[in-house]
C-alpha cells in the first residue's frame, strides 16, 4: 500500500552515450591535414551505425563508509564501500555487459586514526574470518558465476599483513570459480 510513496533510487552513477564509428577509407594524416576538404563520413554499415553505451555504477548500502573509518567485511559478508560496475554496448540488436566490482578486502580489519595512511589491522583471527569470507564469495558466486579477485594491495609494504590475510582466505576456500590475481601498483610504478 506504501509503494506509491517509495521511490527507487542509487547511490552511484548512470551515463549513456551513443557513438558513431567512423569507418572511412583515408588514413588518420589524411583527415588531419588542413589542405584535405572535409569529406562526409561514411560507414559500412548503414543499418546500425551506431553503438549505444552505457556505464552504470551502484554503491551498496551495506557498509558504506568513509574511508578509512570503514574497511573490511562484516558478519553477514558484506564488505565496506563496496560497488558494482556494469559497462553496456548495444550494437546490431546485441547487448554486452561487463561488470566489475570493487570493495574493501573481505576480512575483518580497520585502520585506526586521523592522520594520512594510518597503519592496518587485523581484528578476527584467521578463523573467526573464514565463514564472513566464505558468505562474501557464495554471494559473488551467486551473482556473477566465475569471478576473477584482483587484490592491489600493497604486497610489501605496511598493508603486507592485509594482503597476506586475504590469499589465506582464498587459499582456504579453495573454490575452482575463483582465479585470484595480486596486482602491486607499487612494483608498477
């Protein structure tokens, strides 16, 4: 009876854009050079010229936060400021979808303090985290089948311990749909 009343919203971000590609026949010089008269573009396909994209990003309820005053899971396996991206083209009558989630290391941990990069820790044992963890991941599972875990923590510095927890979890999951990838920007930097 209320549902008049209620209106869905998002915490997040929506665009959608439609692109033209260009598909002429001269050379990127060839179109920037002042003395070549502007020619009218063309395409190949002349049904569908055109790419509809979309790029919708929502944040969870669960566990939003400032940084550093939330961070980790809790024990439901929500994890802090956690957000879903989903990347859409539709083209030919086709629709894509890419999505990409992001959030905070699903372990129990914190940083405490004001000052710039405090330093992180731990605050559950490692088995007080597995069955957080494990309902963090059946509900990945759940939504997204096979899932790809991207860890940019930092692997040797001050957040060593953070990253170290999360590869044990994963170890101790040891689940076939998960392909776990350490990534250290600063190695890369």
């Amino acid at each position: 009876e209320v549902d008049f009343w209620i209106i869905p919203i998002i915490q997040g971000f929506v665009q959608i854009e439609e692109l033209v590609v260009n598909y002429s026949e001269s050379s990127d010089d060839d179109k920037s050079s002042p003395e070549t008269p502007p020619q009218e573009s063309t395409c190949i396909d002349d049904v569908h010229p055109t790419f509809l994209v979309a790029l919708i990003s929502r944040r969870s309820r669960h566990r939003a936060g400032m940084r550093y005053k939330r961070r980790g899971v809790d024990k439901n396996g929500n994890v802090a400021n956690y957000v879903e991206t989903e990347q859409l083209i539709h083209v030919h009558n086709h629709t894509l979808s890419f999505i990409q989630t992001r959030g905070s290391v699903p372990v129990f941990w914190s940083q405490v303090g004001y000052r710039y990069n405090p330093r992180p820790r731990l605050d559950k044992s490692e088995n007080e985290t597995v069955s957080c963890f494990r309902a963090h991941f059946e509900e990945q599972l759940k939504n997204y089948k096979k899932q790809v875990i991207i860890n940019l923590v930092d692997q040797t510095g001050r957040e060593k311990i953070i990253g170290d927890a999360y590869l044990k979890q994963v170890l101790l999951y040891n689940n076939a749909n998960l392909t776990y990838v350490s990534f250290d920007f600063h190695e890369h930097w």
